[in-house]
C-alpha cells in the first residue's frame, strides 16, 4: 500500500497534490517534476536587479481573506477546472493570511529550521502555475529581499511577502486574487541570511527610503502609480522605525503617496494620507488640495469646499483648486435640488 508522502520535518503531509496539465511529450506531471528539482536544482540562476529596496509596502489591498480561503479549502461554487482540485480537510497550520488580504498560502511541504528570508537574503526560489506574462519566469531562480527590478513586477509584491513567511525547503500553494486557474506553487529551496530593519543603522536606512522616493517619482512621471506608490509606502515602513518626529521626507512621501492614491481610486486611503502631512504642517498646499479631492470624491462636499477654500486662501491664483471647488459647488447645488425634490413628493 503507498504511503504519503513525509514532509523534511518528518510529518506526514496528508494534503492531496495539485493536479497539473500534462503536455503529450512529458512523462511526469508538473508537481514530481518540481519535487525532483528541488531535490537537484540546475545550477544556473537568474540574477535580478541590483539596486537596494526596503522589504514592504502599505498599500491596502481591497480583496479581502475569506473569498481566497474558501476557494482553497474547495467551498467555492466555481470550478477551478479538471486540473485543480482543491484538498479538503485543511488544518488551521497548513494556512498563512497574507495581513493585507492579498492571497492565502497552503504549506504542502513543511521547511526546517525557524529562520526566514530577510532585507537582503539571496533566495533560490521554484515557481510554477502564475498567470502567463504575470509572474516571474517557471523554473529556478534567484531572487534577492528588497533589491532588484523584479519587486516593481505586480507579482513581485506578492512574492517577496510570500518569501518573507517562508522556511527553507518549503513547498506552498497561494491563491490570489481574480485568478480562477489552479493555485500557485511556490518552493524556498534555500536562502542566505539577511537582516531585519531594525537591524539597519539609521543612515542606512534613510539612505535606502531616498532610493525608494526617487525610483518612485520615476515610476510616477513614467505614468505608473502603482509601481510609484508601491515605493514611496516601502520607503515609509523604514522611516516609521525611527524615533519621533522622523525626518521630514515622510511628509513628502506620504502627500506622493496620496497623488498615487487618488490616481488609482482610493480616495479614503488618500485623505488618510493627507491626513498625515497635515498633522505636521497644516497648510501644506499639496494636501490640502488633494485631501479636498479625495473628500468630494467620498462625496463629503462640505469638507472638501473648506480643504480648497483653505488653498485659494493661502494661494488666491490657484487654478486647479479653483476648478475643483466649482465643481463641488455644482455638485453640492444638484445634491440639494434632488433633496428638495424628494421633500416633495414627500410631503407635496
């Protein structure tokens, strides 16, 4: 009778292996092909990126935990297709929640040892099953915590946190977010020891967040918020660990991160990060103006006319603060010509 498989800890893994779609001219599906390479990987790598980036990033993901979890415990009415099926029965340890909500991990195969990926660990890493243009190439590869060009990725995001849970020899599914297919498999084959932030000297660090600010305006001028939004919130999580007040590019960064916000549709995030700047410099034009932006867009005319005012109060030739406060002014006339006429009929 055929036992399961044991995982390096020595337990028993009872989950079932995904099921891949097999090519006629391949003898052996996808998961013992990566079994058998994570047991001899080939020696060549690719090397991506050299330029320091902090670990993390702020930004909230909208989707949240439970859709992802039910889809990869099988509670899903939607079929995943003949090639994935999902195992039932998970434990509570076989799962990670990403903190933000943006995938789920399954562990399949447990690693050894406590020790994770840090800012700078070299990571050989096994990737199957991303969406085709989306991921970082099939195969082995080696990719570096906080440096490289392949964090910029929309995968890279996702990845380098998945890295961050991760022991060595780990094999796991994650589920993402909008992707029906079968789940991706991700194996930490080994890594070399990295440092964690509050390991870093202050200087080091106020030196990486200027890398980070200035990668971010040239993704933001390149037409690419998200990638510039993405730095300017990893150079943030750097300079929020140290002592207060901080240095006064957190101010910048947050009133770029609210211009990144507002482009991608989060105007509750971008007044919150408004907020911010305002706490330490009330008339900071940039914030009033945008938090103003931000509110008329949540629909909160009154605080958005009085964030512009303050603008046109402050610099009366403000052309684009003008021109927002008219239409809130218009917005705010057509709200109350509807609430006028529903007293009406109401009454009338």
């Amino acid at each position: 009778m055929e036992t399961p498989p044991v995982s390096p800890m020595g337990e028993k893994d009872t989950s079932q292996p995904q099921q891949w779609e097999k090519k006629p001219w391949e003898n052996l599906d996808s998961t013992t092909q990566i079994r058998q390479q994570l047991q001899d990987p080939p020696s060549e790598t690719l090397h991506l990126g050299v330029s320091p980036d902090p670990v993390t990033q702020i930004l909230e993901n909208t989707q949240g935990t439970e859709k992802l979890v039910s889809e990869l415990e099988g509670d899903s009415d939607k079929s995943h297709g003949s090639t994935s099926k999902v195992t039932e029965g998970l434990q509570a340890s076989d799962l990670w929640y990403c903190p933000d909500g943006s995938f789920v991990k399954k562990i399949i195969i447990r690693g050894h040892g406590l020790d994770k990926p840090k800012l700078g660990s070299r990571c050989r890493v096994l990737a199957f099953g991303f969406p085709f243009g989306s991921g970082p190439p099939e195969g082995w590869t080696e990719l570096t915590v906080g440096q490289g060009a392949w964090r910029e990725e929309t995968w890279g995001e996702i990845v380098e946190k998945c890295l961050e849970s991760m022991c060595q020899g780990e094999e796991a599914e994650l589920q993402l977010p909008g992707h029906s297919g079968p789940p991706v498999r991700l194996t930490l084959a080994s890594f070399t020891q990295g440092r964690d932030s509050w390991e870093l000297e202050t200087s080091e660090k106020e030196a990486l967040a200027r890398e980070e600010r200035a990668r971010g305006t040239e993704l933001f001028r390149a037409g690419n918020p998200e990638g510039a939004a993405r730095c300017y919130g990893r150079a943030l999580r750097l300079l929020l660990t140290l002592p207060p007040p901080g240095p006064p590019e957190r101010t910048v960064l947050h009133a770029n991160l609210a211009a990144c916000q507002l482009l991608l549709g989060q105007p509750q995030l971008a007044a919150q990060s408004c907020d911010r700047v305002l706490e330490r410099e009330p008339d900071h034009l940039k914030a009033l103006y945008r938090r103003g932006v931000a509110q008329a867009a949540l629909g909160n005319l009154e605080k958005a006319a009085a964030d512009l005012k303050k603008v046109l109060a402050i610099d009366p030739q403000n052309r684009a603060a003008q021109e927002e406060l008219r239409k809130v002014v218009i917005q705010g006339k057509k709200q109350d010509a509807g609430l006028a006429q529903g007293l009406r009929k109401m009454f009338g």
